[in-house]
C-alpha cells in the first residue's frame, strides 16, 4: 500500500494539534514549567516527581491517552500521524506527564494480539503505564532484560524506566527459560520497589524498578514479535517530541535575538546569529517531514516503518543537539543561567536524544536494512 500524499493528515489530526497547542499556551507557559519543576537549582536537590494532575485530568478528559487504544478496546484508534501531531505539541509544552510513556504501552500492547485486550482495557479506563525492560548498562535489546518471571511471578532489577512516578501500571518484558514474554501489574502492587533516579532532565522522572516476586498478568508470550512490531511507532512519536521541542527553542531564540540589541542592531541582523537558526529552522523541517513520513508508514505502509522510523529518529536526535546548543549559545550570557527557561528544554532534549538510541546507533540499524537487503 502506497502512502498518501499529505502523510493521512486529515482534518481531524489538524483540529487535534492545533487545540493541543491552544490547551497548553492556555494552560501550561513556560513560566509554569519553570515555576513547577526549576524551583531548586541545587544540584544535590533529591529527585522529585513534579507535575500537575489537574492538568493531566483534562487531558484523560478529552481522551488523549486513549488515541493509541483501539476502538474495540474503548479507546479512540487514531492514526499514529495524528498522533504525532499531538505529540509534537506535548514537547513544545515539555508538560510532565504520562502521556508518552501510555502511548508506547498501548501500541506494544495492542502488537500482543487478544491477550493485550485487558491491559487495553485498563488503559480505555483511566490506566496509565510505562514499560520495564533495559538492564543497568541501558541496553535497546530486549532480550538483555534483566527481569525474570517464573510461574507468573517477577524477580529482578528494571532500569531506566520513564515516568516511573506517575503512572498507575507497568509493562515488563520478561525472560524465562521459554524466552521473552511481556507482564501487566499495578506499579503499587506487592514486591514492586520503585527508586527515583537523578537525572538532567527536569521535565521528567526516571527511575529503576526492583521486582521481588512480584505476581504479574501475561499479556504476551512472544515479547520480541510485539515489540517488533510497536517499536517503529515508539521511536516516531519520541522523535516528535523533539521536533515540538526543538520548534520552542528556535521560536524563543528567534524572539531573543530580534528583541536584544548589540552595537545598534539586533543580535538577528549579525550572520553568525541568524545563519545557524537557519540551519536549526531547516533540521526541524527534516526532521518532522522525516517523522510524519514515518507515522504514514505505520499507518498505511508497514514493511517500510522500521526503516522509516529510523531515519525520523535519526534525524530528530541529530536535530535535538544541535537546536539546544544553538539556542544555548545564541542567548549569550543569560542562557547558561538557571533562570532561563532555555535549560529545561535543552536537558528535555539531551535526555530525548539518547532515550532511544542517538542518530549513529540508528543510522546504523538503518545501513544494516538498506545494505543487508541490498547485498
């Protein structure tokens, strides 16, 4: 099946994004953010887990943490191109949410054939949930998890687990003599031990996830195969929350270097300022055209999605690093200090960029499709 050429956009993803975008300005500034989540600049502070669950209620109100659910499940089944667009717009926000980490579970659980219905399910009605499956090294390969399940029950240590604090289930891959398998338990539920991690990133919580005998629902026995299959729609709707990130450091530099003045002029008129916004401005093009592409593939051209998705992530993670140093450097002074709002997105998208893998780790899962197949 060939792609469409607007991507599948349809009006209904148009309206989606843009009142996401009206609901953040309205509600979510970056004057929030940094009130809620800057407010210790010690960096010694302990982790905390900051975010606004009036807000996230609203959301769940209006049915965004159901889009990836199907409707036979009770959720919306929207498109991942529709999708993306509201995930764009979360990382413009850098809103502290759930709101990702319950997309990917519903995709991975929606891979997992009948046996993910309930989880769905759960998720069609309030739950929220986050995936546990990479070892201390922070290894991409499930099959280095470092959680064993016997007899239903969980043993061992998950790490780098997102958004660990605000979610109310888990989604654990698991490996056992018969190989890897997938498990549904509430994240208060007995034998689970939660650690919140220090990391960069302000605008999200981490943590690593110890497991003692913790009884867990099988929701998939072919962990590889559905992960597999939901990975390419993970890695699109990560790249474009950097996209929606790297769009609010250009538009806010942008503004800064028009409105601050040096030697008459504003620091925009100087082509050491503008000539690398231009080249910021450009990579979120790419960048975003790379992620809607990618979101089409999955919806309507699936044998092309792993390698797609890729190259959006590639392209994206390339893309984070350059827009935050650019906007870090073209603030001058004032961008190194705590009270610019510039660091909260520049560690959202350091924290982003490595999340999944960097541009080199997906450049070369990418050579190895186009090469291998070619060879």
């Amino acid at each position: 099946m060939s792609q469409p050429d607007d991507f599948g956009f349809t009006e209904e993803a148009a309206l989606l994004k843009e009142s996401a975008r009206k609901f953040f300005n309205e509600k979510f500034t970056a004057d929030v953010l940094h009130n809620m989540v800057a407010g210790d600049p010690s960096p010694d502070r302990a982790p905390q887990v900051q975010w606004d669950e009036d807000i996230w209620q609203q959301m769940v109100d209006l049915g965004w943490s159901l889009l990836a659910v199907p409707e036979a499940q009770g959720g919306v089944g929207m498109p991942l191109v529709g999708v993306a667009g509201l995930v764009e717009e979360l990382g413009r926000a850098a809103f502290p949410c759930p709101l990702l980490s319950t997309l990917a579970a519903s995709y991975i659980l929606s891979a997992c054939g009948s046996e993910g219905e309930p989880a769905l399910i759960d998720i069609a009605e309030g739950a929220t949930a986050t995936l546990v499956f990479a070892d201390e090294n922070g290894s991409l390969e499930p099959k280095a998890t470092p959680i064993g399940v016997s007899s239903g029950n969980l043993d061992g240590t998950g790490y780098f687990v997102q958004d660990a604090g605000k979610v109310s289930h888990l989604l654990v891959c698991a490996r056992s003599d018969s190989g890897l398998s997938l498990h549904w338990l509430g994240s208060d539920a007995a034998g689970v031990e939660r650690t919140q991690d220090s990391i960069v990133d302000l605008t999200r919580d981490q943590a690593h996830i110890h497991f003692n005998n913790a009884q867990a629902q099988q929701v998939s026995a072919d962990a590889s195969a559905a992960l597999e299959q939901a990975l390419p729609a993970l890695w699109t709707l990560y790249a474009a929350d950097m996209v929606g990130a790297g769009e609010w450091l250009l538009q806010t530099t942008v503004d800064y270097v028009n409105a601050r003045q040096q030697f008459d002029k504003p620091l925009g008129f100087f082509q050491a300022v503008k000539h690398p916004l231009v080249d910021v401005m450009v990579m979120i093009d790419q960048a975003k055209s790379l992620v809607y592409n990618a979101a089409c593939a999955v919806d309507c051209e699936p044998e092309m999605a792993r390698q797609y998705a890729h190259m959006a992530q590639a392209s994206a993670s390339d893309m984070a690093d350059y827009s935050g140093s650019r906007a870090v450097q073209c603030h001058g002074g004032i961008g190194f200090t705590w009270e610019c709002y510039v660091h909260l997105f520049f560690k959202r998208q350091r924290h982003s960029q490595m999340l999944w893998g960097d541009g080199p780790w997906h450049r070369a899962r990418l050579a190895e499709i186009v090469i291998d197949a070619v060879a």
